[in-house]
C-alpha cells in the first residue's frame, strides 16, 4: 500500500511538471524547421530534436543517411526486467500546397489557442508532445524497468523509409509495444487500414487527332478502364468492425503531349485501402482481370494494415489513462489512414496505439493547425503511459 500512495504522488509531481510555454515554444522551434517530403530534410530538425534532448541529460543518437535525412533515436534505459515502449512520431511533412494560408505556413503562429503551420498537425504536434514527455521523465531522474524509446523517423510520409531502417538496424529490439501520436483528437486508435499503391499503364498507337481512326488513344483505354474499376472492382466484401470496408480512388493521372496528337501512353496510379484479412495480391488480380489486355498494372508499395488486440495490456492502459486525463470516455477506435505503424507494430510483432493531439481532419490541409490545451493533454497523457506501462 506504501507503493501505491507513492505512485500517486509520483504522478501529481509528473503532471506538476508540464509546462503550456516550454512544449508551445517546442513546437513552434519544430514547425519552423522545414522538413517538406519531397526533398525532406529532416536533418536539420533532427539536430535541433538531439540537442534539446542533450540538454535534458540524454544520449540521443543521430543517425544521418543519404542526403540530409536522419532518423533520431533517443533512449531512457530501463533495468530490463520489463518489454520497452517507443514513443514514435515521424519528422517530415507534406507540401504546403497552392493554396495560400491565414499565416504562413511555417511561422507557426499562436492565434487564439492554436498553433498553425504546416506540421502542426500531422505530426509535429506529437512529435514535440513526445519530446516534451521525454524531457520531463528524464529531468525526474525516470528509472524505468523497460526502456523508452523515442524512435523519430524521416519519409513517413511516403514510403516509410526511416522506420523500416530503424527495425532493420535492431534499433528497437526489446519494445513491447509501440506508442504513435498521429492525429486522432485524442481518441485511442488501435487499428489502421493497409494501403495498396499500383501504376496503371495504357498504351496505344499515336497519329494525327484529325484522323482518330488511324491511332489508338491510349487516354480513352485508361479511362474506360478506371469506369470499369470504379463500377466493378469488388473490395468491399470483408466488413472490418473498427475499420469498416475497403476504399478505393485515383491519385494522379498522366498522358498526352500536345492537343492534336494522338496520345500513345497514359499512365495512372491508384491507392486502395484494405482492412485485416484482406490478401492484397488477390485485389492486384481482380485488378488485373479488369485492366484486360491494354492496360498494365504495376505494383509500387503495400503497406500492411495494422490491428492490436483490444485486451492487450497497453490498450487498456491507454484508454484508461485518455479517460482520466479528459474526463471522456473512450473506446478502441480504427482509422484509415497509414502510419509508422505498418512497419513497427508489423515487423516487431509487437501491439500499437495511437493517440495524438491534433484533430485526424486536420491532416494536409491549408490552415493546418493543433490546439495547445490538447497538445498539452498529450504531454500528459504520454507521461502517464510510460510511467505505468514501464515501471
Ligand atoms: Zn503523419
């Protein structure tokens, strides 16, 4: 019983301890690194994430690859007597797109209780809401009996380059279970759809547009073909119960040269998302028998849909922990989007939650933004966790 009112105490001076300015002057600093993916650049931002770590007392180590993308690995060591925990967020952004913004997107503004700027939300919210816990737990002298892993990753947003190096280097062997702070309202996501990316390609025989019969229009054979996906390509059979029925939609298109030239190649790639239990090459087959013999289909990535086991103990920990930090209630929830979850949690077999600051609808939108009362519930509530789900 004398444990356990120590735990108490230990909490309330844990909580204590989270600071509204340090974690909102941490964001902003994060936000103003640009990390755009295409190129990238995480480096820089990877620095600055180590230094602020280095001045906590802690050994992070930087691990710098091609040109200018790093991923950070930053560790609180644990006795060992218990499976770790990694925090993980990933460092790069999406483009800012055409559209201009209230403020400009990497001034990371505070205005009326949020912070915009691209990133804010998706995921430099978590990301710095994640440094922030780690910071506070190694001022306090944590010894936890697990290690706590904060694994910051480049080019998730893309093809989750930065987390599959960091489980091939066995940077992560020992976690038992994986903590992501994607957007999620603070909701407790525990399940996450795949996500099946193929490069369709249609080709014809080019001539003069005045004389249509003679060529063969490669962008009227990918048309048809996309119609004929859209009305018949049959993914919707498995019904998930967190994360309903499978999807399916066009990215980009590409074909012609010029308005009086027949066009001879147009090429298309389309993203499907699939639910557990899905076999994506078989969806690549149906795909193909619809494609026929004009148009080809190529795969480009596959990333496995994610789902933990609602009666795992980080699970339950989480939503209880969620609950007594808003005062919600809270249920496993699933969502469709991908993380770095579909190689940590798949790979490392281990179970993954996933809970962040920023609303999911706020993900690459102009005016992104994130809401400082809940940036600082996460502090709170990534503190807990670690606390509880380590020692
Ligand atoms: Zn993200």
């Amino acid at each position: 019983m004398a444990n356990t009112k120590r735990y108490v105490l230990d909490e309330k001076g844990l909580l204590d301890s989270v600071r509204e300015e340090s974690v909102v002057k941490l964001l902003q600093k994060v936000i103003r690194i640009e990390s755009t993916n295409p190129p990238g650049n995480e480096l820089d931002l990877a620095k600055m994430l180590a230094d602020y770590f280095t001045r906590a007392g802690l050994g992070p180590e930087l691990l710098e690859y091609e040109v200018k993308r790093a991923n950070l690995i930053t560790r609180i060591p644990g006795t060992g007597e218990r499976p770790g925990l990694i925090f993980s967020a990933h460092m790069d952004t999406v483009p800012a797109g055409e559209v201009p913004w209230m403020f400009p997107p990497f001034s990371a503004t505070l205005h009326e209780g949020r912070i915009y700027g691209r990133g804010a939300a998706d995921m430099k919210g978590g990301l710095a809401a994640m440094t922030e816990a780690m910071v506070i737990l190694a001022r306090k002298g944590f010894s936890p009996k697990g290690d706590l892993i904060a694994a910051f990753t480049y080019d998730e947003t893309h093809g989750l380059q930065g987390a599959k190096r960091l489980v091939e280097e066995g940077h992560l062997e020992g976690a038992g279970a994986v903590l992501i702070s994607e957007p999620s309202t603070l909701e407790v996501f525990v399940a996450e759809k795949g996500a099946l990316w193929l490069r369709c390609r249609a080709e014809g025989r080019t001539g003069h547009t005045s004389m249509p019969h003679l060529g063969q229009n490669a962008i009227f054979e990918m048309t048809r073909f996309l119609c004929r996906l859209e009305a018949e390509l049959d993914i919707s059979t498995h019904e998930h119960s967190l994360l309903g029925t499978a999807t399916f939609t066009v990215g980009t298109i590409q074909g012609g040269v010029t308005i009086n030239v027949i066009p001879d190649a147009c090429e298309a790639e389309i993203d499907i998302r699939l639910v557990p239990g899905q076999d994506y090459q078989d969806v690549i087959l149906k795909v193909r028998d619809l494609a026929g013999e004009g148009v080809s289909v190529e795969l480009i990535d596959w990333k496995e849909p994610v789902e933990s086991d609602s009666e795992t103990d980080i699970v339950k920990l989480a939503l209880a922990v969620v609950q007594e930090i808003t005062g919600q209630p809270r249920s496993p929830k699933g969502v469709a989007y991908y993380t770095d979850g579909a190689i940590l949690a798949n790979r490392l077999q281990i179970p993954m939650v996933n809970i962040g600051p920023a609303d999911t609808g706020m993900t690459h939108q102009p005016n992104e933004n994130v809401e400082v009362e809940r940036l600082v519930q996460a502090v709170k509530i990534f503190l807990l966790i670690a606390n509880r789900y380590l020692t």
